[in-house]
C-alpha cells in the first residue's frame, strides 16, 4: 500500500505563467523515508502544500492511506511542517502545544504536549549543579525563541496527535549539528518503531542521504525520477571503468573466468566493472585474467561512490559519472 498517491498533480500561479508543480504522479510507499530532492525553486514545498490539503491544484489528485481527498482538503492523520511552523508569537512553546492538542481532541492534552516536547527535546535537562531546568520556561513567548527552537517546536506540533504520515519541509534548518543529529534520530525511531511514514524535503542532502529509503527527484516543478535507497546505492558503487583493445572479447573472458563480476558496456566503448554486493574487483585478480588472455588494458579509473554527487548529477540532469572521486591508471 502506498501511504500517499499524486496523480498527474499540477499547480500554477501568476494566471499560469508559473508552473510550480508540473503533472506530477507520485508514490510514497507505506513505511518509508521518502526524500523530496531538489533545487530551490523545484516546486518541493507546493507539492506538500498541496498534499497537505493548503492550497487547491489546478488538476489531478491527491490520495493519503487509500483515500483520496477534496481539493484543499487536510487528512487528521496527516502531520504537517512546511517551510516555517504555524504559531502564536505572543504565546509560549507549551501554549502553543496546547492549543493545537485542543483543537485535536486529544484525550489527554497537557500529557500529549510533554511527550512530544520531550520527543523533540525540549524537555528539561539536567545541569552540572544537577538540578533540571526547563529549556524554554514557562512564559518565554516563541517570538523570543531561536530559529532552532522554532524549527523544533514546528516538528512538535506536527506530532501531536500520533500521525501515520509526517509531511516535513526542510525540517533541519536552523538547527545546530547536535540539535539536527537528534531529530534526525527521532524521525528514524518514529519510522522503525511505530511504522509512521515519513515525506521529507531539504537541500542538505548528507541528512536525507542517512534518513531515507526512497527518493523523488523534482526539477522545474516536474518529478524527474524516483527510486529507492538501493537503487541509488548500486548508482554509486563503486567500480572500474576498463578502456581495452578488444571490449566485445573482454566481455565473454570475463563472463568465464569471473563470472561474479558484473560488467557493463558504457556508451563511449568502456567497461563498467563491479563486484558482486556493488564493491570494487580485485584488480590484481582481473589484471592477471585478462594479460592470459592476451588482452591490453589501455585505462583503468576507480570511482568511488559519492550519494551527493549522484543526487546533484540526477537534478541537473546530467549524464555519465561527474562529481565522482575518480583515480586513473594507464597501461
């Protein structure tokens, strides 16, 4: 089952000479970490937007868990955080937190905001005198806060209510390392632990490179591509790339006498070489293979896999292996 199905989604502003998000059919599978990858300006955030139920698509549909929602339309099951957290300046962080447990309908209200506090880690800490403060006092008005307060606050407020999907947009911005670690472990417990589905955009590819299972890549408000975490990993193995004076040949040795090897024709006439579970080959095992069969090796190049460099090459839109970290030898 998916978690949340577009299909042909589009959206479009200044009377239609902006297209922000462009027949998009998407598939978030039930489970996952999915990454919105893209540039700014991709249509990444009109997109949750528009999953979200906040604004209204010019065409297409939008279906959350087997149901397909009215324009504008927001599902209870849903969590939300796009682009900056929806609060009252003059009220505290726990305030704030109330006020959107009451609107809920949750059960228990102060007891939901203080799991959630804590689950973002806002909890109070324990000092070197020992004693527990809280990190934002009762009173503090959120206007006063830190823009990594703020961003954690947004992440809190989403998870009241126990969601079965998180929709996060750039959920990491402006917090410190440690503060970003954190939270980056939390989505990951909250996926593994409660299953809860978690569609997340942001342009530090390093921390969606740790988090996600799946990834869509957008550009220009179009989905370009999407594809799972293995599929990206065998994208960037590593492996050798052979130049020889009889590539065809090659080929048939080395489908005999290594059989475990994995090798690819590029378009340029070079060989793509890679090693059973996407490792690099022996070099010195493939080397004596093909010098006993009379073959010359004219280049050799070890690329070393690099997710961020694969991630911007698909954005672009470009083809071969730039941005790889690359090492030549010639023979």
């Amino acid at each position: 089952m998916n978690a949340i199905e577009t299909s042909s989604l589009s959206k479009s502003f200044s009377r239609g000479r902006v297209r922000a998000v462009c027949d998009v059919s998407l598939a978030v599978p039930a489970g996952s970490v999915f990454g919105i990858v893209g540039k700014n300006g991709a249509g990444k955030s009109t997109l949750l937007k528009l999953v979200a139920g906040f604004m209204r698509q010019d065409a297409g549909t939008v279906s959350v868990l087997d149901r397909q929602l009215r324009p504008c339309e927001s599902d209870p099951r849903v969590g939300v955080l796009i682009e900056a957290p929806a609060v009252y300046g003059r009220l505290d962080a726990f305030e704030n937190l109330m006020n959107r447990a009451l609107v809920l309908g949750l059960p228990d209200p102060q007891k939901a905001c203080r799991e959630v506090l804590a689950a973002v880690g806002l909890d109070e800490r324990t000092g070197g005198d020992g004693k527990r403060r809280a990190l934002w006092p009762r009173g503090s008005y959120v206007d006063d806060l830190s823009a990594g307060q703020r961003q954690r606050l947004g992440v809190a407020l989403a998870l009241l209510g126990s969601p079965e999907v998180l929709l996060l947009d750039e959920p990491l911005n402006g917090i410190d390392p440690t503060g970003a670690s954190e939270l980056r472990d939390l989505l990951i417990r909250l996926n593994r632990e409660r299953g809860v589905t978690i569609v997340i955009s942001s342009h530090i590819l390093t921390h969606l490179e740790r988090m996600c299972t799946h990834y869509g890549i957008m550009r220009d408000g179009a989905l370009m591509r999407q594809l799972t975490s293995d599929e990206l990993a065998d994208a960037c193995a590593t492996y050798l790339t052979l130049r020889v004076d009889a590539p065809e040949r090659t080929v048939a040795v080395l489908a005999e006498e290594l059989p475990g090897l994995t090798v690819r024709v590029l378009p340029d006439g070079a060989l793509r070489v890679t090693a059973p579970g996407g490792g690099e080959p022996d070099r010195t095992v493939l080397a004596q293979v093909l010098l006993a069969a009379g073959i010359a090796v004219t280049e050799l190049a070890v690329s070393a896999p690099d997710v961020e460099a694969e991630l911007v090459r698909i954005i672009d839109g470009k083809a071969g292996t730039a941005g790889r970290r690359t090492s030549k030898k010639g023979r």
